[in-house]
C-alpha cells in the first residue's frame, strides 16, 4: 500500500472514525438480521425501505453513543463495564458479518454455478446456508478466543537485531521490549504483578517501555507504578510515554514513576546512559498525544534529543509511534523501539497478523525494519485499545538481542 492511500485512508476513515464505526455497526447489525432472515429463516427479507429504516435509526443510535463523550471516547473510556459490553459486542457483531458477508459472496457464486449446472433453488439455499452458518460459527469463535487471548501473559518473541559496527562488548546484549500495557483497560494491579514477575523472569539486560503504560483512567496511574516498580534489570529500566498516556496526563504519570517507581527512569526527551561496557546511550521522547498523526512539534523533539548525545557509543531510541523512522535514522539512531499499533489488535486467522486495520495506515505495523544503518522493531505490546479483543495478535514481549553485522 502506497504513503498516498495511508493518508488519504487517515483522512477519510481514521479522522472521521465516529461516523465511520457508527455506519460500520448499523451496516453489520442490518446485514445479520437480514441473513439470519433469509438464510436461516428461508424467508424474503421484506421491503428493503423497512431495511434502509431501520439502518438510519441505527446509524443514529450509534452515533449519539459514540458522541456521548465526544467523538469516539466511548471507545477510550471502555474500561467501564457498560463500555465494555457495548464495544466488543458491537465488534463482534462487525467481525461476524464480515465473515458472513465474504462467505456468502463465493457461496452465493458457487450456488448460482450450482443452479446452471441444473440443482434447484432448494439446493442453492443449501449451500448458501451451510457455507454462511460456518462461517458465522467460525468468526464467533475467533471472538471468544481473542477475548481469552487478550487475558493471558503475553507470549516471549526471540529478536535478533544486526546492528552494524555494533562494538563486541555490546555483542548478545539483551533487551525486554515492552509497550502498551494499557493499565486501566482490562490490566488491574493482580494481572500487572503477574506481568512484572514475567518481565524479570527474563533476566534481560536492559527494560524498555514504549509507551501506553496506562489507559485514559486516572485512578489507576498511582496503584500501577506502585506495581511496576518491581520491574527490574540488571542495567535498568527505561520508559516512554504514550499517547494514551498522555490523554490520562503525561505530568501525573510522570509523577506517580518518580515517587512510587523511581527505579524507572522515564525519558521525557533525554539521553541517558546505562553502564554497558562499552557504553550505550538509551534516548527518548514523549508521544505528542494526537489521534493519528506524527506532529511536526514530535519530529522536533526527536531532532533535539538526536542532538544530546555525546561520543560515539551507540545510541537506541524509545518512541511510542513507530512512523519517525525515517526521521530517526537520519538523525544516526541505531536502533528504535516502538510500539502503538498492536500489531493491529485484530487480524484475520490465517494471515500470521499480516491481515489487519493497523497496515490501512502505517506500514511498521509490527517487526523489524532496516533503513541504511538503522534498526527498527516494533513490538506488537501487551494489552487492548477500545475492546479488549486480540484475534489472531496474541500479546507479546519482544526480547531484542543485539548482534554484530559479522
């Protein structure tokens, strides 16, 4: 996919997402219950102005919920139960009826080559049913596996990263990358202590945290840094902050890490420097806290941390959104940790992850990436934005072995 359709799909889809998802639930809820009266029922699915009718009401029930708190936020608040429920069960709803609507498309080709062929319209009906109903029941279930999936620990994903003229004594460092956790959004304290007992499990070298530490619920910040305090490596733990972060207050969150998790040194535009032999220097930068753009204030605040390095020792950078980093290699990096996209969160089973909504508007969705000289990997993170659903994207931790290019 092309920069140009990236940005033309943002605009259209991603900055307009209330209307977007409020025409996508209506649609998907109308098509079931259309099916499900024609296919299952065997009956004429009725006038189509009752359909149209019927779409309009829920286009706008949807859209009054989805602006309830402005624009999309009911889907940032969804750590609330009464959210919660109202997103996945729209999502799954969606997720169904597409799998649905593709099925019965080639079913419906396969049934019409059927009817050629002589069988009668029973026959068609046949097929069309029992294609669609697996389908239906496949979907579903794909649902209730990513909403257990998006409970368990996340998964340890082996990352060997060549890094040119990487010095020997840096050669095999080991690096836990981790990113958003989401505390809020389904992470309690229970389920984050069990998460920093399977980060220290490790034994890396050095933590990295790429953001989304937490969700938008500011009740949670001072219980969860009390929690992640416990997180330790034998060079440190470094951090970022998201913009989820941001939304729950990048200052509080900074706060409630110096006092309750000092331990953590939190990056806000600095280098700082861990105790390798030799050296390595760790930089990082704030997300700027937009929906879905890369800022120019964010590319500056990159140029300016580039510019606080001192020797040539190597030098990592932690940044939430993956897309400066273009900007990041030509600014020397050798390697960039990032996060965001979830790897898309949901995925078609089947596809290894690589069918998901996050390539629509990124293409450092996930994995690694090499530009000249320059690294980058991106972690598909640990926790949920919106529903917490992960269908075929289990949750990860990245751990990053550096190597040399010989």
């Amino acid at each position: 996919m092309t920069a140009p359709l990236r940005r033309l799909i943002r605009v259209v889809v991603f900055e307009n997402l209330a209307t977007v998802l409020a025409l996508g639930f209506a649609g998907s809820q109308v098509f079931l219950a259309m099916w499900v009266w024609t296919v299952v029922g065997a009956q004429p699915p009725g006038p189509l102005t009752a359909w149209g009718a019927a779409m309009a009401v829920l286009t706008a029930i949807h859209l009054a919920i989805l602006h309830s708190r402005g624009g999309t936020q009911i889907l940032a608040y969804s750590f609330r139960p009464s959210s919660q429920v109202y997103v996945v069960a729209t999502f799954s709803i969606a997720i169904v009826a597409a799998a649905v609507a593709v099925t019965g498309g080639a079913s419906t080709a396969l049934a019409a080559m059927l009817g050629l062929a002589g069988p009668n319209h029973g026959l068609a009906l046949t097929v069309l049913q029992a294609c669609t109903g697996m389908a239906a029941m496949a979907a579903a279930g794909s649902v209730i596996d990513g909403l257990a999936t998006a409970k368990r620990l996340p998964r340890i994903r082996p990352v060997r990263v060549v890094i040119p003229d990487l010095p020997p004594g840096l050669t095999g460092l080991r690096i836990a990358h981790v990113s958003d956790i989401h505390i809020g959004n389904g992470y309690d304290a229970e389920q984050t202590a069990r998460l920093v007992e399977h980060i220290n499990a490790l034994d890396a070298d050095v933590i990295a945290i790429t953001g989304d530490i937490f969700d938008r619920e500011p009740s949670v910040i001072d219980p969860g840094a009390k929690v992640l305090a416990g997180l330790h490596a034998r060079y440190g733990v470094f951090a970022v902050l998201g913009n989820h972060d941001a939304y729950a207050g990048k200052d509080r969150v900074a706060a409630a890490l110096k006092t309750h998790a000092p331990a953590i040194h939190l990056l806000r535009s600095e280098v700082a420097t861990a105790a390798t032999n030799p050296p390595i220097h760790i930089a990082g930068i704030d997300d700027p806290g937009n929906e879905w753009r890369v800022t120019p204030e964010g590319e500056h605040e990159l140029r300016a941390v580039a510019e606080k390095r001192q020797g040539r020792h190597p030098c990592i950078l932690l940044v939430h959104r993956p897309d400066v980093f273009a900007e990041a290699a030509a600014a020397g990096f050798s390697l960039v940790l990032s996060g965001h996209y979830h790897g898309g969160q949901l995925a078609i089973p089947g596809s290894r992850g690589a069918a998901n909504p996050a390539r629509l508007i990124s293409r450092y969705y996930a994995g690694s990436h090499a530009l000249g000289a320059s690294r980058l990997h991106v972690t598909r993170g640990i926790g949920c934005a919106g529903p917490r659903l992960r269908i075929a994207c289990p949750p990860e931790i990245s751990l990053v072995q550096l190597v040399r290019d010989d």
